[in-house]
C-alpha cells in the first residue's frame, strides 16, 4: 500500500503538514461529538494531531495508520493498521474518526465494514471527506474514490449505518462532506 505523498500535496496547496487544511471541516465535525465519551478510534491518525485533540475532549483515544513514523505524541494508543483490516477486537469502540482518509481507499465498502464491525451497537462515526467537485481530488494521486450524495448513501445503507447528518461545507480547500452515521444492525 502506497503512503501518502502529504509532502506533494501540502506543497501543492500551500498548507502545512500538520493538518491544518482540514481543521475547519474538522473543528465543524467535532461539535457534533461535544459532550460525548467513550473509546474513539481516529483511522488514518498521521501526526496524532486529531487523536490528541480527541484526548484532550475526553475521550479515550486508540489511533491507527500505516505509518507511524511521524507521530507527535507517541506514548498514546497506537497500532499500525489501515481502515480495511483495523486491528482491534469486534465492537470495541464507541465512536470512529475518520478525516481527509476515506478518499485514498481503493474498497470503500470494506473500510465501512471495518467501521461497522469495530462499532459497539449504536456507535458513531464521524467522517469527513471532500465532495465529488472538490478541487483538492485532481491534485493528489491517492486521492482515488470519489462520492456524491447518491454514492455514500448508497454504501451506508449497505454497510448497516443510518444517517444522522450528511452535510457539505465550504472552506479553503473546497467543499467536504462531515458525516455522522450510526451503526443500527449486525452486518
């Protein structure tokens, strides 16, 4: 599996690699998890940056990536992992993170299963993905499934998620979707 050429993209739209090109999607995202605790798992953790924050909310974090080389805080929960075999036990978190790395899966499908199966019943899932015209797709390679409204509603009926909130905002880096979807049947 490829890494992610961050470096290449950051350079491309004049952000930083510390994530900041996503925060205001991000910072939107996580108002609908205020006041919410539980285990969170944050796929596709890169720095740790979001995984922290998470911390810091009152959360217990778990975080996975293929590449845990550039973590900023190593002493927290980390596995190397990737969202299409998430190496935690069935129905081990309340809540899963998901922002700027549903777009690199080449099995969407799979990924959500993987979601759907680590999930206790009624869990959650924040993801936050760009939207089918967002500009930033054309500038990555990695950047290889691409959705609209039809397309996700589409995989979540399937995967055993309902929707509570799908939603587009605009920002610096084009329009994304933050979606929160719940896990409501065995798969």
């Amino acid at each position: 599996m490829a890494i992610i050429d961050f470096d290449k993209y950051n350079k491309l739209s004049g952000q930083s690699a510390s994530g900041q090109c996503l925060k205001g999607y991000v910072e939107f995202g996580l108002e609908w998890l205020k006041n919410k605790k539980g285990k969170i798992l944050d796929i596709g953790c890169g720095t740790g940056e979001w995984t922290k924050v998470l911390s810091d909310i009152g959360f217990d974090t778990y975080g996975v990536d293929i590449d845990l080389s550039k973590l900023i805080s190593p002493s927290m929960k980390f596995k190397q992992g990737d969202m299409h075999k998430i190496p935690f036990e069935d129905e081990y978190f309340d809540f899963v993170f998901n922002s700027g790395v549903f777009e690199h899966s080449l099995s969407p499908y799979i990924a959500l299963c993987e979601m759907h199966r680590v999930l206790k019943k009624g869990g959650k899932v924040l993801l936050i993905v760009p939207t089918e015209k967002n500009r930033r797709l054309i500038y990555l390679d990695q950047h290889i499934s691409v959705f609209d409204d039809d397309s996700l509603i589409n995989l979540f009926i399937k995967t055993g998620f309902k929707i509570e909130l799908l939603s587009k905002v605009m920002g610096t880096e084009g329009t994304h979707y933050v979606i929160l979807i719940k896990k409501v049947c065995k798969k």
